[in-house]
C-alpha cells in the first residue's frame, strides 16, 4: 500500500494560502481536509449522488449529505466538530484547495477505500493536533504489529465473533481500521476452517467489534467515516445503503479523564491496543487532574504515556485482556519513570 502525502512544507504553504480568508490556521486545516475527505466519498463512489457541488458552498451540502448517510457521520455537519459554516471561504483560497488536491489526490491505489492518506494528510495540516496533542499517525505495519500482540490472541481465547478491543487514542483511525480488517476475515491457522462468513454478517461485527476514542473530535468522525467506507466497499454500496443500525463505537472523549463515556467502561475490551500521545499535558489543571486520577504513574514531569498504559491495564481490559501500546522511551531516562518500572508494572509481570 502506498499512500500519497507530500512534504509538510507544501501543506504548510497551502495552509497559509487559505488562512488569509479564514483568520486562524486550524480552521484552514479543516477547510482543506474536508474537501479531500468529501473527493474521497466521490471519487470511491461511496456518496449518495454522483454529483459533486461546486465551490465552498457546494462543499458545505457534500458534508451534510454525508453526514446523513449514518448517525455516525452526523459530526461531519457539525459547526462544533468543522466551524465551516461560521468561517466562509472565498474564491482564491477554494480555487489553491481544488488545485492542491487535483495535483496531488489523498488516495491510496486505486481500488483502497482504507483512507491512510486521509489520516496522514491531517497531522500533516492542522499543527494544532499535530503539536497541541501530538497527533502521531502510526505506521500500518507497526499497527499490524500491536493487533498481532492483541487482538490476535484475544480472538483466539474469546472468539472472533465475541471479541472486544479499544483504541483509547486512535486519532484519524490506523489501528482501528487494521483491526476492523482482522475481525472481519480472522487469521486461519494451519487447516483449521475460518471460524465465521465473510459477507454482511461479518462487516456488523467486525463494526460492533472495534472502537475507538479520541479527543480531537475531528479525528474521531474521520476514524467513524474510515470505518464505514470500508464496510460499505466490502458490502458493494455507498455510505447511506450501510444499514443505521449497525454500530460505529467511535467517541470523541477524554479517554483518561471521562467517565461518563460508554466507550470508556471498565473491564469491557479483550484487547486494548494504542500509539498514545508522549507529551506532558501543556495545561496545569489538566496536567493536575491526570495527576490525581493516576497516582501510581503520573509524577514529576510525566508523560502522557503512562497514564494510557495504566488506562487500559487497570480500567479498560477484562481480566486476563491483551494490552498492547507503542510507547516513548522516556521513562528509562527521566525521574518519573522510575515507581512505573518499580512499584507499578511489578504488578503485571
């Protein structure tokens, strides 16, 4: 699978283009993704209509079209999730948008819906997520790796068919998208049968299988419009013919602070698998709250990482779950590294 993203020095220049109009670059980030993530519904066929709506406006009713395809869209009309609809965008800056991705299109190969491309040109164009949530989009084979590591083995103790598991950082949805992938059409191993069909009954519960949380809302309706577009390619139909009734477990929440969230239930998932952020929280109320909600990891000048490893240890996985994450070495160098490796991860060996 290739993927085609440029250098972050032209989606730089493109964001600065567009945010004459727009005033602020994060807004100009979501302007510009959600035309490549609108071309991608047209151009794989997964919108309702095959008509695409010209300019800024048209752009605005290709959203809410496909925010009515399934519940699990309707973020993608939402001024609170994309604040299109209060920041108008005028003729210059659509004109560089529709060039830009004329020139350079956000697709994998021809007949991949996986939307790799749009997850990695997101980090690429909002700074913000890139740099006030570290917004890291992890490799697909590294993905693989950690499913491998998870979700493999607890598909083999609980069955594909009941199987759980949790991105509790998933971002624009590489690991959730690789997982929907293994839970749809399991692993065989040696002679042994595939356990399940892989027709419709699969793509509900490989969806009702995986979830995912994130705090950027954004990237969390990308991960839900991921998801869906995968199962509506495997189904052969577009995105308003995938039924509204089969479930898209895609939340934006604070996984480590929220408790109110369904996703976030305690003892719910078999596999826990997650590329968290490794920064410390920038926010002193935040960085104090995480403090107190994780004692045994979060001292000192932590990072991000331990409290998500004792998130999905310790709340997240039942009893005998599979927990697997992609972690910073920070913790064998700095001092508040030293009671997870001493006091805290003891309690798991």
């Amino acid at each position: 699978m290739t993927t085609r993203t440029l250098s972050p020095t032209a989606y730089d220049k493109l964001t600065a283009t567009v945010a004459r109009d727009t005033v602020d670059r994060r807004t100009a980030a979501l302007w510009i993704h959600a035309a490549a993530l609108a071309r991608h519904a047209y151009d794989h066929g997964m919108a309702p209509t095959d008509d695409r709506p010209p300019g800024p406006g048209g752009l605005l009713k290709s959203l809410e079209s496909l925010a009515n395809c399934h519940p699990a869209l309707a973020p993608l009309a939402d001024p609170a999730v994309l604040p299109l609809w209060e920041q108008p965008l005028g003729a210059v800056a659509w004109a560089a948008i529709e060039e830009f991705w004329d020139r350079h299109p956000a697709l994998e190969g021809e007949h991949r819906v996986d939307g790799y491309a749009l997850g990695d040109t997101y980090q690429l164009l909002s700074e913000e997520a890139r740099k006030g949530r570290a917004l890291c989009q992890t490799p697909p084979w590294v993905a693989r790796l950690l499913l491998r590591l998870s979700l493999d083995p607890a598909m083999e103790e609980w069955g594909p068919a009941d199987v759980r598991m949790i991105d509790p950082a998933c971002g624009t949805g590489h690991i959730a998208v690789a997982a929907f992938h293994m839970v749809r059409v399991p692993p065989v191993r040696g002679r042994r049968p595939a356990p399940v069909g892989h027709g419709p009954r699969a793509v509900e519960r490989a969806l009702a299988a995986v979830s995912g949380v994130d705090l950027d809302a954004y990237a969390a309706a990308l991960t839900a419009y991921r998801l869906l577009a995968c199962s509506a390619f495997v189904l052969g139909v577009s995105l308003d013919q995938v039924p509204a009734s089969w479930p898209v477990n895609v939340a934006a929440a604070d996984s480590l602070l929220d408790r109110t969230e369904p996703l976030l239930a305690a003892d719910a998932y078999h596999a826990c698998v997650a590329n968290p952020p490794y920064i410390t929280p920038k926010d002193p109320a935040v960085r104090d709250q995480v403090r107190a909600a994780y004692p045994q990891v979060a001292v000192g000048k932590y990072s991000l990482a331990l409290p998500f490893t004792a998130l999905m240890l310790e709340h997240l996985a039942v009893p005998g779950g599979f927990v697997a994450q992609l972690t910073a070495n920070s913790f064998m160098k700095r001092e508040f590294g030293k009671r997870y490796i001493t006091e805290f991860l003891p309690r798991f060996d």
